[in-house]
C-alpha cells in the first residue's frame, strides 16, 4: 500500500509543479511580448550507490522552453511602442549591466531621458548603450531600428539620426529563459551577447501582446485539477485498503 500512496503522491507533486506553470502563463495573457512557458513531464531513474536503477523510474516536471511563435499586434498609435514583425529581440540592460533580450515594446523614457522598458530597464542601441533621447524632442523609428530626433521648436530639416536599436535574432536553442522573464544569450563559449541582427525588422505605434492562448490554458488547468483529484483518491484508497488490512490481522491475532 505504501507503494501506491508514493506513486500517487508524486504524481500529484508533478500536477502542481505543471499548475504552477499553467498559472504564471495564465497571470500573463495580458503582459505584452510575453512568451508562455512549455511545462512537461519526463521519466528519470532512480541513482544508487552502484548506480541507476533501471526498474526504477520516478517522474519529474520541466520546463523544455517557451512558445516563441508570434503574439497579435495591437495597434496604440504611440510613438513610443514597437513590435517586432516575425522573429527577433529587442536588448535591454539589466540591473546587473548584463544584456537581455524582450519582445515587450511598450517603451517610455524615464526622468534620465533614457529609453527603457516598462520595467524600467534601459533599452540598447548598436553600440550596447542605453538610449539617450533629447529633451522634449520628437523620436522616430524606421523599420530596421534606425531613430531619428527632432528638438521642440527645430526646423523639420533640421532632423538628426541618434542611433539604432540592437535587434538580435540569435538561435532558439542559445536562448535561456530568466525567472525576470527575460531571455538570455548562452552560446556555451564565446561572447556573453548575441549580435545584432540587420534582417530584423519592426514595426512603430504597435504592440505585441502575449502569445499565450488563455482558452488553451484553462483547459490545461482543468485538466491537471482533475488529475490532482484522481491522484488524492488513489491516496485515500491506499489508505482505506491499510486500514482494512491492519483490522483484519488485528482480528486474527
């Protein structure tokens, strides 16, 4: 019996492992350049001292990757707001100076007169340098990255290139997904960095929104509380059989 409450009791921990995942994708339906996170279950053997126990497999959920299809783009109208069209990454610099990478292109300027994310994290240009934006100025983007300002009250002609944004496009497989939700570069050796990418392209006045379907999620979710509730009654069961086992050889002592 104790066999059966085991089995059943770490296929229930492994549902809400999954569930947890579920949920954080679900908090997220709404979080733009969000990307939903892939939850599986895989079968590991158990070590011993001699080694693997091959008749001996436990369960373990993981986290393979996230969904990088694209989300839908809204429409804001806003100068500031970008999305990417089809594959790629905007940079931005973490707190730590490292660089990350986000589809999230709701951007705003702060009171440093730097460009940055919703999250306040500066975004990078070319050069790996935060964005510096002039005062009251007028910004525009072009497709490939390219921004150009004009100062309050100058002449249209007298309208300047500032830079270009990094838009990297590095290998699904070199990306690594932080528990801030940014994706890092992680080529194994070489440059902590992806390069930038000349064939990515963007979109200004546009929003990505999340690519997390919030019909397809919920029904995951159902579905793991069911499975939760057929783990727990294989559990009582186990327990009830014992207690009947337990009766019987008291009976007979």
């Amino acid at each position: 019996m104790d066999r059966v409450a085991y089995i059943a009791a770490g296929g229930a921990a492994r549902v809400l492992e999954q569930q947890s995942v579920l949920s954080n994708n679900m908090a997220n339906v709404n979080t733009s350049g969000f990307r939903a996170q892939l939850a599986n279950f895989r079968a590991v053997p158990f070590q011993a001292q001699q080694g693997e126990l091959s008749t001996r497999v436990g369960t373990v959920a993981s986290t393979p990757g996230s969904r990088l299809t694209q989300g839908t783009m809204t429409e804001t109208g806003h100068a500031l707001d970008l999305a990417i069209t089809g594959e790629g990454w905007f940079a931005v610099q973490t707190p730590d100076g490292q660089e990350a990478y986000t589809r999230a292109g709701d951007f705003a300027v702060n009171a440093q007169g730097l460009l940055v994310g919703q999250s306040g994290l500066p975004v990078l240009s070319n050069d790996g340098q935060p964005v510096q934006v002039p005062d009251r100025g007028s910004v525009t983007f072009s497709s490939d990255g390219f921004i150009t300002a004009l100062g309050a009250g100058d002449n249209p002609a007298d309208i300047q290139v500032i830079g270009q944004l990094k838009l990297v496009n590095p290998p699904a497989e070199n990306l690594e997904r932080g528990d801030d939700g940014l994706f890092r570069f992680n080529p194994g050796e070489g440059p902590a960095a992806a390069p930038a990418d000349p064939n990515v392209r963007m979109i200004s006045g546009f929003i990505e929104k999340s690519n997390v379907s919030a019909a397809e999620t919920m029904v995951g979710m159902i579905k793991n509380g069911r499975m939760f509730e057929m783990q727990m009654k294989a559990i009582q069961d186990a327990d009830r059989n014992a207690e009947r086992a337990n009766s019987i050889l008291s009976a007979n002592g």
